[in-house]
C-alpha cells in the first residue's frame, strides 16, 4: 500500500484519505474496505476554532474544551469515545463513521454491502434502527453529527458548500451510499451557528464511552428548536417535532428505544426552554 502526504489541496488524486485514523485504520484491518493508496491529509484540512467556524481537522477534544463552542456539540464530543480517541479523532471523521451493525462488520452480504437482504431485520437487532429502517436497519453511531444536525450547521468541502442535513442520504435500491459526498471531495471546515441554548442527552449500555442506543440534540434558536437523533436510522435523524416519534416504525427488538427517545427529548426541551 502506497502512503500519500499532500501538502497542497491541488496533489490530492484518488486514494483513501485518513486523518486522525480511528475510523479507517480499523476498516482496513478488518477488510471492510480496501485500497492501494492511502493519503494523509493533515496537512490540507483545516484544524482549530475561529469564532462559528471549525476546521474539519479539528479533534474532538480541542471541541469538548473550547467554551465557545455550543453546549450540545461539546457534550456529544464528550460522549463520543475515550478521551485517547477523542485527542485524535477529528469532528471530520466522525461524521463519516460507518455504522456499527454487526452485520456489515462481520461482512454478510447484507444491502449495504450489495446483497438483497437486511439480516438486522430478520435477527438480532438491539441496537438497530426505529425511523428508516425498510431497507436498511442500520443505526448511524455518530453523537457528533447529532449536535450539528439541531445546530443546523453548514459544511466546506474542496468542491462545494451544503448544510450537513445534506450530507447524508437513505440507502436505496440504485445507491447504497450513506453520504452525498463524490469521488475524492475531501471535508474542510464548518460553521456551527452560536444557539441561545442548546444540550446534547445520550443512553448508553454503559456510562461512559459507548455509542447511543439513542442520542437527542436540541437546539433553540428564537423561538425555533430542532430537534436531532442519533442512533435510530441509518443516517442522523432530524424530528421535525417531539409528536413525529409517532411516526418510529421500531422492529420488535428496538421498540424500547422509542420510549428512551421519548424521555430524552422531552428532557433535552426541558433543557433548552
């Protein structure tokens, strides 16, 4: 495998990009995905906080620190993962995290990986998803792209700009893809909206680094809270309003979920009114 270190955005040319490593070190490991170039892109991304602007480089530490940073983001970092993993991971890479059905971590010809079945849908699937879940019962792990979800923020990549809502997709018969993101587009910065009042909640199997059964951002802004999900479909999940967890379709094994979101976004209103 051949190691790539651009220095400029203009030499990057195909390949896997890797920048703190977390995600795609242990992808490759495990053969989930392969490639005969892999590009370091310290050196191209953006990394620190200058006023509602974050470079996609930027760990998820140096967010969880920052005070100026809103409320629901910086607690989602520090929910995320072990603070060893929070010190390398950047924010970039964790709104790309795969998800964490066992199926498609153990490989099984499951839709994702091209198959025609959703194994999650007719085994075990605890952990599974309770919205979007006819195709694909995958549930998007990310804490992060919660919080940025509710904080309605907006994304830079070296090709184009697009809020992050627009950065995910359903997988679909036509396009497995989970991202709208092309070909060797690369992330390199947002900007978060500073809230009047925002807070992150998460229920875990365990107190402390574990990914969300269930995760609920709320941000206000005026008047108007959103309202975002993790863990409940295979992209992050944006509720249009506390009344549309009516509109869950849980599997059998996944319905206590709804009743976990239910407690947590009332919680997380109660928070931020």
């Amino acid at each position: 495998m051949e190691l790539l270190r651009p220095s400029e955005l203009q030499e990057l040319n195909g390949g896997v990009f890797v920048h703190g490593g977390t995600e795609v070190v242990p992808l490759l490991r495990d053969g989930i995905i392969s490639t005969e170039t892999l590009v370091d892109v310290r050196e191209v991304v953006p990394r620190g906080i200058d006023g509602t602007r974050i470079g996609a480089g930027t760990t998820l530490g140096e967010l969880e620190a920052d005070p100026q940073i809103p409320e629901a983001l910086r607690e989602a970092c520090r929910l995320a993962a072990s603070p060893q993993l929070r010190n390398v991971g950047s924010v970039g890479g964790n709104l790309l995290q795969a998800t964490r059905c066992w199926y498609w971590r153990l490989k099984f010809p499951c839709r994702l990986h091209g198959g025609n079945r959703c194994h999650a849908r007719e085994g075990e699937h605890r952990e599974h998803a309770i919205f979007a879940n006819d195709f694909c019962a995958s549930a998007h792990p990310s804490d992060v792209a919660a919080a940025l979800l509710a904080l309605e923020a907006t994304l830079r990549t070296n090709r184009r700009e697009l809020p992050v809502a627009e950065l995910y997709r359903l997988p679909t018969e036509d396009d497995r893809e989970l991202t709208t993101l092309e070909e060797g587009e690369l992330m390199l910065d947002l900007d978060v909206p500073q809230p009047d009042a925002s807070t992150y909640l998460k229920a875990m199997d365990r107190q402390r680094w574990s990914f969300p059964l269930v995760g609920v951002a709320a941000a206000r802004f005026a008047n108007d809270t959103r309202l975002a999900l993790a863990g409940v479909a295979p992209i992050p999940w944006l509720l249009d309003s506390p009344e549309a967890l009516d509109e869950a379709t849980p599997l059998p094994g996944t319905a206590y979920k709804l009743e976990i979101a239910r407690a947590l976004v009332r919680r997380a209103l109660e928070a931020v009114s």
